[in-house]
C-alpha cells in the first residue's frame, strides 16, 4: 500500500485530528469550568480550518485505486456543511450551558464524527466505502438525538431514528447486492459502465432510492422526521435538517446521475412521483402543526423535495443548482432554529407556536430575523431563496419534457402553500395579541454570532452572483 495516498484525504485528515484534540481536551479539562468552552473554540477553529483546507484543493481527487473520489463539486459542498457545522456549535453553547453540561464533549466528538462520515460518503467511489461513510454518520446521529435522555421525546425519537435508520440500511444493502449481481462490481464508474435495463438492475436501483430516501426524509419515506425532530434537542434538530440532508441529497444526486445514468429513464419518473409527494404531502401536513419543531420538520421534508427537484433536469445545472440551495437553506433553516433554541432554553422549555404570539412586542429583533429566515425558506424576493427556488426550477426545466414541467408547475404551485404556512408564524409574532407575551431575551455572544452568520447568508447569497458562480464552476 503506498500511505502517501492517505495526504489526499485532506478534509477527512483534518477532521480525524479534530476528533482526537477535543477527546484529549475533554479528558483533561473534565474538573474546570473553562471545559464547555474551550472545546466550543477548539471544535468551531478546526472546522475553520477543515473547510479552508478544503477550499484550498484544486481539482479532482482519487485515491486507493478509485475507492476514493473527491470532485470539485463534493469539496464545495464539504465547505457548505463545514460552515454549517461552524454554525450548529457556536449556536449549541447555550444549551449546553443551561441542559447538558455533562455531555458537552461527546456532542462535539458526535457531531465531528457524523461530519467526517458525511465527508467520506460524499467522496465514495465505490459503494462500500459509500455504506461505510453512510453509517459512520447515522450511528452518532442517533446517540446525538438522544442526549437528552431524561426526557421522554429524546429517547422517543432517538428510537424511531436508530429502527427506520437500520431498516433502510437493510433496504439499501439489498439493492446493493442486486446491482453488484447484475454487474460484477461495485465501483461506481465500473457499475455505469456495465449496468443494462434488466429487473435485477431495476429493482437494486429501486432499493438503493428507497434506501437514501429515508436518509432525506423524502415521502413516502419520512414518517420518523417529526417525532425526531421534536424529541432532539434543539441544536441536534438544526443539525440534522441541514447539514445531514445535505449531504445525502448531493451523494443520491451524483450516483443517480453518473451510476445509473443507463436507468435514467425509469428513476425519473419515479423522482417525479417522490418529489410531487414531498413538497404537497408536507405543506398539507405543515399546516395542522401547533409545535414548531414539528412544523420545521414537515417544512424540511418539503424542502428535501424541491432540493431533489434540480436532479430531475439530469444536466449542467442540476448540481450547482442542489449545492446552491443546500447554502441558502443552511443559513436561514439554522437561522430558524438559532431562536427556536433561544425561546427553549428562555422559556422553560416550551417549542409550541403558541408561545411566539405577540413575540414582536418583547422582542423586535429577534422577531424581524426570524422573519428574514421564514421569508427566505418560503422563497420570497429578494431574499437568498427565491434565487434557490428559481434556479432548481430552471435546472428541472432543463430536461424538457411534459412531465418535468408539469412537477415545475406544481413545486410552484406548492411555494404559495408554503408561504401561507410559514405567514402564520409572522402573524403570531407580529399580530396575535395576548397578555402573557414572551420577557424580553438577552441574547449570548454566541446567540449572536450565529444570528449574523445566517442573516448575513440569508440576504448576500441572493445577491452576490460571485458565490453561484463559484458554484457551478465546479461542475459535478
């Protein structure tokens, strides 16, 4: 073996070194009140340097014989997700504070360890690094959600996700073993080479798309996302509806795209159908929702549907277009989910929709960001998501066809839906009166900085063309 290949897997180097400075940190600053942190500046500073690093590689990498493979395109993303991670710790830190002071280094190790598991799948070139990488990121996600575990709805959806995550697991391996059946190989550019139109084929890539479904909350594949969402603490729900979705959106994009590409005509149509679901089944769901966390939930499984809406155009377009609205949904989901966190952490606990009434009156700022956010995920100008939502839906248009159009017809159908639903937010806060309103929050250092990274995403990527074209000149 020649270990100079092991120089190529820079982000992943970086992260493997990440998680061995905070679990040495942690181990020796276990009895001092500078722990929480101290890893909080030690984790926040090597993903700064994970994600310079990875912006620094210039082109395409391979390595252990094609086993490896790292695009342009898998880098930026990797960038994207590193930021967002950036965001989920410093915007945790309250939290940790005031509920899990116990366990502040095992959620910086988790989550490190479920950011280099995303990094590796993103990177496979063959289907059991792919596997590997896949699980190396669920498993930590499942003790993440359950952190806090003295309360009933943490170990609920911690439960629900380890059960669905392990069954689609089992689901994918299935497929997997019938496209290794129906080639001879597992390596991706061998598996696109020889791969033809049998059932064999057919039904190994029907399994892997049911499979990686349920890692992106995609419909019919989604009923674990709300429980687990509302059971997981606040941060660790950001986390998962960003960073996690993002990953898998990107690596189900590239291996339908480049592996199945001789199949495209029967996953399309299937994508066609999964995605109509998503975006109409989860805006009608969205509507009945009294707990915020439940309501995100179902607005991230719509999300996941206009996400997976840049790939049915099958062209130039769709993963600059994917990555692009995977970055703006990063800053305003989090955005979200930053003062859903702080009125938590505030108020006792409470994420019912109902405690936002007259937020406004006590708390303007907080109130006018948090708008900038919902307007942003319901895609209104000028925010940063209407040019997301606008370009997937000229990525999807790129294809041409009747079928294509008609999901571009309704995706824009479902955006007036979803501007209805995240209004009624708005109108809580700025509205609904009540007696009782929410005191007055003094936002932390790094309630703060977390709001100003997300804002600033949420209004400066809709309008700086510098960032999509950075993008798309990576190419897939």
């Amino acid at each position: 073996m020649n270990y100079s290949e092991f120089l190529k897997l820079i982000p992943e180097a970086f992260l493997v070194l990440s998680l061995i400075i905070v679990f040495v940190a942690d181990f020796c600053l276990a009895k001092t009140k500078v722990k929480g942190h101290t890893l909080q500046f030690l984790t926040v500073g090597m993903l700064a340097v994970t994600a310079a690093a990875t912006l620094a590689l210039a082109g395409p990498v391979s390595a252990f014989g094609g086993l490896y493979v790292a695009s342009s395109a898998v880098n930026v993303m990797k960038v994207i997700l590193a930021a967002g991670t950036i965001i989920v710790a410093i915007m945790a830190q309250p939290w940790i504070e005031r509920c899990a002071m116990k366990y502040e280094g095992e959620f910086y190790m988790l989550m490190l360890s479920t950011l280099l598991g995303m990094f590796f799948m993103m990177s496979s070139g063959h289907f059991l690094l792919f596997f590997l990488g896949l699980e190396t990121a669920s498993v930590p996600l499942a003790c993440m959600v359950a952190l806090d575990k003295w309360k009933q709805n943490s170990a609920e959806g911690a439960a629900k996700y380890i059960l669905v995550a392990t069954f689609s697991s089992g689901v994918m391996l299935y497929g997997i073993s019938f496209v290794y059946a129906a080639c001879g190989t597992l390596y991706f550019d061998d598996v696109a080479a020889k791969i033809a139109v049998s059932p064999l084929a057919i039904m190994g890539m029907v399994f892997f798309f049911s499979g990686l479904g349920f890692k992106i909350s995609l419909v019919p594949f989604h009923l674990w996302t709300a429980d687990t969402y509302e059971g997981a603490p606040t941060p660790v729900t950001g986390y998962l509806s960003v960073v996690s979705k993002g990953a898998a959106a990107l690596t189900l994009c590239i291996i339908l795209m480049k592996v199945f590409q001789p199949l495209v005509e029967y996953w399309e149509y299937m994508l066609y159908i999964v995605i109509v679901l998503s975006i109409t089944v989860a805006n009608l769901f969205a509507i009945r929702q009294s707990e915020l966390k439940r309501f995100m939930a179902f607005s991230s499984i719509s999300q996941a549907g206009y996400i997976m809406l840049a790939v049915v155009g099958n062209g130039v377009q769709s993963v600059p277009a994917l990555t692009y609205y995977v970055l703006v949904y990063v800053a305003a989901n989090l955005a979200v989910f930053t003062v859903i966190n702080v009125v938590e952490q505030g108020n006792g606990g409470r994420t019912d929709m109902a405690a936002y009434n007259g937020f406004y009156q006590t708390n303007p700022k907080l109130s006018f960001l948090l708008t900038l956010a919902l307007f942003s995920l319901a895609g209104i100008p000028p925010f940063a998501g209407m040019f997301s939502k606008f370009f997937v839906f000229m990525a999807a248009a790129e294809q041409g066809s009747a079928a294509a159009y008609f999901v571009v017809f309704i995706a824009l159908i479902n955006t007036v839906v979803s501007l209805y639903y995240y209004l009624l937010i708005v109108k809580a806060m700025y509205i609904t009166k009540t007696d009782t309103p929410l005191p007055t929050f003094q936002s932390d250092l790094n309630t703060k900085v977390s709001m100003a990274l997300c804002t600033l995403g949420v209004v400066l990527f809709g309008v700086c063309s510098c960032i999509y074209e950075w993008i798309a000149a990576a190419g897939i």
